[in-house]
C-alpha cells in the first residue's frame, strides 16, 4: 500500500514534554489514538493508547531519564 496522502508537517514529542505536561497524557493519547483509528487499524485505539502511556512511563521512571538523578543533570 503506498502512502499518497503526507501530512505537511509532524509533531514528535521525544520527551513527552506535550503530551505529559499538563498531568492527563491518558485524554491526549485516547483523543489521538482514536482520531487515528483508521491508521492504526487492527489494533483498537484504546490498546494502542495504553500501551503508549505504559511504555512512557516505564521510560521515564528510569532516573537517568527523568533527571532523577545529578549524573543525569550533567550529562553523564
């Protein structure tokens, strides 16, 4: 299947500074996930959605990443 229609522009948020900054990622990737049902089909939105929440906050628990830790804050 080609992919004819791009989008102009994308979002990415490496750091879940969008979606997890205002406390309810849970609302933002549901809203998104079902906006792109079509796209992520078979999969259902919601199970796409909780796994997204699952794997960021297993992510960002790790100290290294959450700046958890001072070694982080300096880079190394």
């Amino acid at each position: 299947m080609a992919v004819t229609d791009l989008p102009r522009a994308m979002l990415i948020d490496m750091d879940d500074t969008i979606l997890s900054a205002y406390g309810r990622p849970e609302i933002a990737w549901n809203t998104i996930t079902t906006e792109f049902a079509a796209e992520l089909a078979p999969l259902p939105p919601d199970m796409v959605a909780t796994a997204l929440l699952a794997y960021a906050r297993q992510f960002w628990s790790t100290p290294s990443r959450s700046g958890g830790s001072s070694s982080a804050r300096r880079g190394g």
